[in-house]
C-alpha cells in the first residue's frame, strides 16, 4: 500500500468506532435509516465517546453504499433501540437513490475506462509482436 492510500489516525479510529458501535447497537449493523439526532443517543448511551470520532464513524455509516439502499428503500427511521420513529421523507429518499445513481454510473465509467485500456495494451502488445516478428524476417 501507498504512503497517500493508507489511512490517517483519525479516520482508523473512526472505523474502529463503527464496528464497535454496530457490535453494540443493532440497527446500525443492520444498516436501517437511522433517526434524526441519533448523535445524542449515541452519546447518552455511551458518554465517553469522542464527539469528532462519532461524527465521522456517522459519515462513514451513513455514506456507505448499504445505508443509502435502505434510506432509498424504507420507509421510517430507527432509534438505537431498533423501534420505528418517525417517517422517513421523500426528499431523503430521492437524495439517497441519486447517491447512489452517482455511484453506479462512475462504477460504470470506472470499468468502461479499464476494459479500454486493457483491449489498447493487447493492441499495442500485438503490434509490437508482429512489429518483431516482422522485424526478424526482413534480416
């Protein structure tokens, strides 16, 4: 791995953060939209956590591919108990499912842009053979 691909600190205890969390609390393994104010529930819950830390363990939760499916499909929202509150909106909704549109169409484009490189590096590898071979014959 990369000096620039590796983690910083601050977002490897985020990530512990996470997984400690959802060990904790169910609905966040499960990954089912989450209530609004769920910080301060957090929070109640477990009183020593780093306010920074949960904010990104949050963003990481709440921007992964799996949360925005549910957010683009539920309907309501969880406590940290697991119990329905409140309506989940339209407006969320319609924002999760263009996430993750946005997502599969740079996937798509992503993919695209391999498979044309890699069909121009077997192009070019073949015109350096027949380059060769030609190359030998002439001599």
């Amino acid at each position: 791995m990369t000096e620039n691909a590796r983690a910083s600190p601050a977002k490897e205890a985020a990530r512990k953060l996470l997984r400690q969390l959802q060990k904790q609390f169910p609905v966040l393994e499960q990954a089912r939209p989450l209530a609004i104010g769920i910080d301060r529930e957090i929070t109640a819950a477990v009183p020593d956590i780093d306010a920074k830390s949960l904010r990104a363990a949050l963003r990481m939760h709440t921007g992964s591919t799996r949360y925005l499916k549910a957010m683009a499909s539920e309907s309501r929202r969880y406590n940290l108990a697991g119990d329905a509150t409140d309506a989940l909106n339209d407006e969320h909704r319609k924002r999760a499912q263009g996430m993750l549109d946005q997502r599969h169409k740079r996937r798509e484009a992503e993919a695209r842009e391999r498979r044309e490189q890699a069909a121009e590096s077997r192009r070019t590898e073949k015109l350096q053979q027949l380059a060769a071979r030609f190359s030998r014959d002439s001599k």
